[in-house]
C-alpha cells in the first residue's frame, strides 16, 4: 500500500509538472486595463457609450477589445509601437472625424509600448 502511494504522488507530481509546462509555453500576452470613455467613442466602425470599460489587448492574435460587464462591445486590429520612455497613466488616443471621435490608441500606465489601433506599418520602399 505504501508503494502504491509513493507511485500515485510521484505520478500526480509529473503530470503537475507536464500541465504547467504546457499552459506556460503556450500561454497568450494579453495585457488588460480599465478605461473610462469621456464621450462617446467609434472603434472599428461600433459606437461605444460613454462609460467605464476594460481594454484588452491579445498580443498573439493584435486584438483589441473593448469588455463591459464581461460582454465584447467592440474589436479592432492593433499592433505594439515602442515608446521612448514608460507611461506613468492609461491613456487614450482619438481622433475627431466630422462628429464622430474615433479611437487610434491605448497607452496602459507603466508601459513603454503604445497600443495603436490598425494594422502595423510595412516596410516603405522606393526608388
């Protein structure tokens, strides 16, 4: 019986191990904040409300979501930009088109990258 023991926690130790092994390398970057819109705000063609809101950003897939109550309001493609120095508050970047203010970027404090909304930027070529 005490074998029997000694095998069943040696087995649970190694499947433990293989468990957290896994989920640690496959593990998504998202990087999550919360954030109060002052007005109204268009992000990829959706209106968000006015109100307070949690921004998640998947690094692996370049998503931004914007999460209320834990529902999806709206998603856009971003993509990382450094910065020259960290952010000391969450901030939001819009544009004002006409009457409609758009979201182009979130900053999370602390970070020294900025989150901008649209596809990344290629390589510029010319002759």
């Amino acid at each position: 019986m005490k074998l029997f023991l000694q095998h069943a926690l040696i087995a649970l130790t190694v499947c433990a191990l293989t468990t957290a092994t896994a989920f640690a390398g496959g593990k998504d970057k998202v990087k999550k904040g919360s954030v109060t819109f002052a007005s109204d705000v268009m992000v990829n063609g959706t209106l968000v409300k006015a109100g307070n809101y949690e921004v998640r950003f998947d690094e692996k897939t370049g998503e931004l979501a914007i999460v209320k109550d834990g529902k999806v309001k709206a998603k856009t493609t971003a993509h990382l930009e450094q910065r020259g120095d960290k952010a000391r508050d969450t901030t939001l970047r819009t544009i004002t088109k006409g009457d409609l203010v758009e979201l182009t970027g979130v900053t999370f404090g602390g970070s020294n990258q900025n989150i901008v909304v649209g596809a990344s930027g290629g390589a510029v070529t010319g002759s």
